[in-house]
C-alpha cells in the first residue's frame, strides 16, 4: 500500500500548486531541493529515517529553527528568510565579538513552537550548551585567582549544606566563560559569591551593592541568552540568599521563578512532561539536572513553613522520581547510583546520601504543609483527617530515628543530616500544634474519641523535638566554639525557623511548667540563632520576635 504524506511539501505550498505528497520526497521539487520533503506529523515514513536524524526537529518546523543544512537560505520566490539557530557555535553568531558567541544561543531563538504545539518541538536546546567546547582537559589551575579563591570557599562552606553543583563543571564552565560580561557562567559566578558575602554590621542585605549587581547581571541574562542549566542554578543561590537574610517578599517570589523555570524545563517529570532540553551527554551533567530541580522542592517547602494556605509552587514528585546519588562519588567527580524515593521493597544494601536524605524530609513536611492547610477543608473528612495525621505522625517518627542513627556516625555540622533533621523536626512542631490543643482546628464534622489519643502523642512529640532540637543547637554550639571563625562561616540558615519554633515550645513549657531543662534549652536555641544571625540576618529577624515573649523576658530577668 502506497503512504502518502498528510501534508503538502514545503515547496509546493510556498509556489501555490498540488502536491502529490510522495514520500520520502516530492517529486515536483526534488530537481530544484533535493532535501524538500513532506510532512507527517503522526507517522514517519521509514523512508524518512536518514533525513531525520539530522535535525532534532520533526521536518514540519525544520526550517524554522535547526539544520540550515536542510532549509535554504534563499526561499524558492527569491526572497531572503531569516534563519533562526540554536547553534552554540561562534560561526552561529557571526555579527558577535568572539567571546560573545559562546555559550547558550541568544533569547530571540527561543522556540515559541515548544510551548503552542509541543508535540513538533520537543526537545530543542541544550541544558548545558558549554558542554560541546569545554575541553576535558581544562585544567582548574588556569582559573584567575579571585574566581579560584570563590570557588574553593564555595565548596568547603554553602556546597556542605546545598551540594547542587559539580566542583568540576563549574570550575570548567568559569574558566572558559566566566569572564564573559553578562553570561550565565559569570551570573553562576557572582551568585557564589553572594551567598559567601559576609555582612558588615547593620549593612542591609537588601542593599548589598553586590546583591543589586547580581540582579542587574540576571536581567540581562534572561533577556539575552537562551534559558540553560546556569541560570536556574543562578536562580536557586540568589533564593538561598534572600531566604537566609529574609529579603521578603523577594525570597518567595524567587523561589516561585525558580520552579517555574524547573517546570518549564521538565524536570519535575522526565517521563509525561514536555522536556526543553536534549538528553545530557553524561551522568554528572544529569545529576546537575536532578539536585537543580530537588533544590527548588526543597526550598519551596522551606519557605512556606511558616505561612498558611499559600499553594506550593512545586508539584510533588513523579512515581519514579528518582533521589540525588550519595555524596562521596558526587563530590569526587564520580559517578554515583540513585535511589528511586517510592521503593516497593528496601534493600539492606539501600544507602542514601545526605542530600537524598534533605529530600525525603522535604517531601513529607510538604504533606504535612497541606494536612495544615486542608485542616478547615468541607471536602476532608473527620476520619481521614485523623487517620492521616496519625500516618504522618508515624512517617516522621521512623525518619527521625533513622536520622539520628546515621547522624551519630557523622558530623552534624559537615553535611546536610542536620538539615534533613530540622525539616523532620519542623514538620513534626507543625503537625503537634495542631492537635495539641484540640480547640484550635474546625469541629463543623463532630468530636472523635481518637482526637483525644492524638493530642497525647502530639504533647509527647512536642517534648521530645524541642529537647532533640536543643542537643542538636548544642552540639552546632560546640563545633563553633572548637573551630572558631571556620564554623561560624559555615552557618546553616536553613536551620533557623526550626530553631525558633523549639524556642517557641520551650518558652511554653517554662510558662506552664516551670521546666528547669526547658530554660536551659531556649537559652542555647537563642545562643545559636544569636551566633547565626552574625552571619545570615533571617536569625536576626527571629531574635527580634523571641525578645519580646514574656517567657523569655521572665529568664532574662533571674
């Protein structure tokens, strides 16, 4: 049987005749262009398989972007058509000074078929367009001296914490591009330092000259350059700064534009959404992909803590969203495995990193943040509401302990355990206030007997958090006093709304019961959030709001 193509060739629809829609070519025009072809967009002629493979584009919109080969500059009327290019290349951007055309293409390529039909344009950039001119064989020695110093500062202190990128990508990405005004390497760039900025006392971070440059630097990125890998990474660090010095209402915003960006890109679900990126060459480059976009999960959960009924800007997970690999090999330059975060079974063999863990943390108190603002809901119902409260209740347990047996193995202070601790601890402070005190949630469906067996576990679980919470305050408090300023610089303000609501309950426990521990746990809780604040004002703004609670004051005064 004899296919025909659906739709008419590109020739024969600019010259206004009758196609006879022969694949794998027109026969009309195949004299004048040879490469002329018809269109099938639901089914390709195998016929059509070595003309495929030379562009990434389906052959509908092939001379619109990609492949010049395939689409000739001058159109068969004689007139001159504007070719659109995703072409990294310096020959792609001949009219730039040389330095200029490295790098993502310029933002007017961007193509606008990607987001009004999809299904033709999948797939059309690079996530990482330096990965075709960086040679393995940069050596990280050839860095300037300032950009060496920011990088291994970088490393040692906020990537502990939030290990998103490879020490030897970005290395090789600034020194070939860093020096590039208004690239996205250079944004990458300032944006580590802005996070390693030290604030002199009572200078604004909202006024940081360097804060406002980094700003200015991102606007002409996502003005000029295609959207790639860099900027978002760029996006998640400013975050992470505004986060730390509670810029708000910047920092939620920024969190906001950084999912998005996720989104737009597919990284939130590899298998069903449209994906804007080509698959990576290499596995490293892909974690890069993966820690972006769990960065994003994780601060967006961050940030909506402590604040009710604002949607999350990130979906949940996909069924086989799979965990950034464990830090060892990811920190070396390796290549690591990936844990799948829904397992059927576990394996004794089953290790995960501490970022992993970061992760796992994050995805229950983001259900924890919805059990909160679904609490007055007229859809729930009084026995699921209880019966996944107690479910939440006995997830958060198991990772807590977990944590803590893997955290007796490790310092707290020189990976990100503590971080997946204090967001288990956040979440479960959350979920305890609500059914501690049973008159505070809506009794519009009636009383449950089980209410009463919640709220004595939620009384317990308060106990037990703040004291936790205090132990791991006073070991940060230890490590600071042994490694002096080091320790200091290596603050964690993703620790700090953990830290002040302990210091919430243990103000409470010292009102309603005279605890002599609890005085001494809220004194240490605000010891540590005095040191951080040194370093990362949001520690700041929270002292300010502690001084002001009796409970506070009364131990003040003895």
């Amino acid at each position: 049987m004899n296919r025909k193509a659906r739709f008419a060739c590109v020739a024969c629809r600019r010259l206004k005749r009758k196609c006879p829609k022969e694949l794998p070519s027109c026969s009309l025009v195949s004299i004048v262009w040879e490469n002329a072809t018809c269109v099938d967009r639901c089914q390709r002629a195998s016929q059509c398989t070595r003309l495929e493979k030379r562009c990434e584009y389906p052959p509908r919109v092939r001379s619109e972007y990609q492949e010049p080969a395939l689409a000739s500059p001058q159109s068969l009327d004689g007139s001159t058509s504007f070719q659109i290019r995703n072409d990294t290349s310096p020959e792609s951007h001949p009219d730039l000074p040389e330095d200029d055309r490295r790098g993502p293409g310029p933002i007017h390529s961007f193509p606008a078929m990607f987001f009004l039909d999809s299904d033709v344009c999948n797939k059309p950039l690079l996530s990482d367009p330096y990965q075709i001119m960086v040679s393995t064989t940069t050596n990280p020695g050839s860095l300037p001296s300032e950009m060496l110093l920011v990088c291994e500062e970088y490393f040692s202190t906020v990537h502990q914490w939030l290990p998103i990128l490879s020490r030897k990508r970005v290395r090789q990405h600034i020194a070939e591009c860093g020096s590039i005004p208004h690239s996205p390497s250079q944004l990458l760039f300032l944006c580590m330092k802005l996070v390693l900025e030290p604030l002199s006392l009572g200078i604004s971070a909202r006024g940081s000259k360097l804060y406002a440059r980094v700003l200015e630097v991102l606007l002409e990125v996502e003005n000029s350059y295609l959207p790639c890998l860099q900027l978002l990474q760029s996006v998640i660090l400013i975050s992470v700064y505004e986060l730390g010095h509670a810029i708000y209402p910047a920092a939620y915003l920024r969190v906001g534009h950084a999912a998005r960006l996720c989104v737009m890109m597919g990284f939130h679900d590899r298998k069903n959404a449209s994906q804007l990126f080509k698959d990576t060459v290499t596995w490293t480059a892909r974690e890069e992909e993966r820690r972006a976009w769990w960065a994003v999960f994780c601060l967006d959960r961050i940030t909506n803590q402590g604040i009710n009924g604002l949607p999350l800007s990130t979906p949940e997970p996909s069924p086989g969203e799979l965990l950034p690999c464990p830090e060892a090999p990811w920190n070396e330059g390796g290549v690591g495995f990936n844990e799948p975060l829904f397992a059927a079974s576990f394996s004794d063999n089953t290790s995960l990193g501490s970022f992993a863990n970061v992760c796992q943390a994050a995805h229950i108190l983001g259900r924890v943040l919805r059990h909160r603002d679904e609490l007055h809901s007229p859809n729930v119902v009084l026995d699921f509401r209880i019966a996944e409260a107690k479910q939440l209740h006995s997830i958060l347990a198991s990772l807590t302990s977990h944590l803590s047996d893997i955290s007796q193995a490790s310092s707290y202070t020189n990976c990100s355990i503590s971080t997946s601790l204090t967001l288990c601890f956040s979440a479960r402070l959350i979920l305890y206030d609500i059914y501690a005190c049973n008159e505070k949630y809506s009794t519009d469906h009636g009383r449950s007997s089980e209410e009463a067996e919640l709220q004595r576990e939620a009384m317990a679980g308060i106990y037990d958090v703040t004291r936790c919470t205090w132990q791991l305050a006073r070991q940060f408090l230890d490590c600071i006093d042994q490694a002096g300023e080091d320790g200091f610089q290596n603050a964690n303000p993703l620790l700090c709304h953990c830290l002040y609501a302990a210091a919430g309950e243990s103000e409470w426990l010292v009102l309603e019961q005279e605890n002599s521990d609890a005085r001494t746990w809220l004194m240490d809780i605000v010891e540590l959030l005095r040191v951080t604040g040194e370093r990362w004002q949001v520690a700041g703004v929270y002292l300010s709001e502690i001084r002001k609670w009796p409970g506070y004051n009364s131990l003040i005064k003895l």
